[in-house]
C-alpha cells in the first residue's frame, strides 16, 4: 500500500473543496492544488494519510477529516517524513493487532501515529520536538488522552516486536 503511495504521488496532485461546512471532497487532477492554508509536508500525501488513517480504523466515530490533517500538519509543522512513518506504524498495528484498531478513531489513530512518528524522528531536547501537552493542544483532546492513547499505541506495536523476536528466534532453532 504505501508502495503505491509514493509512485503515485509523483503522478497527480489533488485539490479539495475547503467549505468547512461539508465534508472535504476530493477534487480532479487537473484542478488547483491543495489550499495554500498548510505548507507542511505534501498536499497529496496529507490527503493519502487522512484517506488511509480513515479506512485503517474500524471505530466510525469522529471520522478524520482533511481539514483536521492539515491543522495538525501546520501547527506540528509535519513533514512527509512524519506522515509516511505514521501510516507504516498504523500498517504494522493493523496487522499485529487489529483489535486495537476496533478501539480507536480514526482521528485519534492519526494523532498518536503522527506523534509517535515524531519522537522516533526526533532527538529529544530537539528544537522541533513537541511535548504531549503540545500535541493534546494541536489534536484539541486533553493530556490524560493522549498519553493513555500512546501508551496503548506503544503496546501494540511493543506486542507485534516481541512476537517478530519470538518467530525469529524459532527459525535460528531450526538452523
């Protein structure tokens, strides 16, 4: 899937209909690109992840709107770096645990993704690193939320490492 992402996001840059009111709405290629609102990481690639983030998520409340995404991709200043490790870390739970994705939102998912992404691109200490209590102002939820959110997060990717470890560790006994 994200194969796929990269070859065509060379291809066609997508546009959007900004009227708050509705729903964002995908455009044709040969209209405009994406608002000049947020320059932070590619416009083609904000719409893939609100796309992916919103088919990845099982819980079909607070849906995620590309309106959400690209003010979380201002205000965090995301670069596509953040975004296409947010959807690989997403990927990796949806196959080692599934049910975690039966828990959460989709908005949620792309909040914790994104900051998870974050600190693993980012040194702490570092200029550009955000705290939890920037990221609970940017993804508008409490502290208590989104660290519980990460915590479960972390979990589960902890979950999918260990049982890699396990798999590998029973094929190097049949060695």
């Amino acid at each position: 899937m994200i194969q796929t992402l990269l070859s065509s996001l060379s291809i066609v840059s997508w546009s959007y209909n900004t009227n708050e009111n509705e729903d964002s709405q995908i455009g044709h290629p040969s209209e405009s690109p994406f608002s000049e609102k947020c320059k932070s990481g590619s416009a083609s690639l904000r719409w893939y992840a609100c796309n992916h983030f919103g088919e990845t998520s099982r819980l079909s409340n607070r849906m995620i709107k590309l309106g959400y995404v690209d003010s979380v991709a201002k205000e965090a200043k995301l670069s596509d770096a953040h975004l296409i490790a947010a959807m690989v870390y997403s990927e990796r739970i949806e196959h080692a645990d599934p049910t975690f994705l039966q828990s959460i939102s989709s908005s949620d998912l792309f909040l914790i993704a994104i900051l998870v992404a974050s600190k693993f691109l980012y040194d702490e200490g570092e200029e550009d690193a955000l705290l939890n209590s920037e990221w609970a102002k940017i993804g508008h939820r409490r502290q208590s939320t989104v660290n519980l959110l990460e915590r479960e997060f972390l979990r589960a990717l902890v979950s999918m490492a260990i049982q890699s470890c396990v798999c590998v560790c029973s094929v190097l006994k049949c060695v």
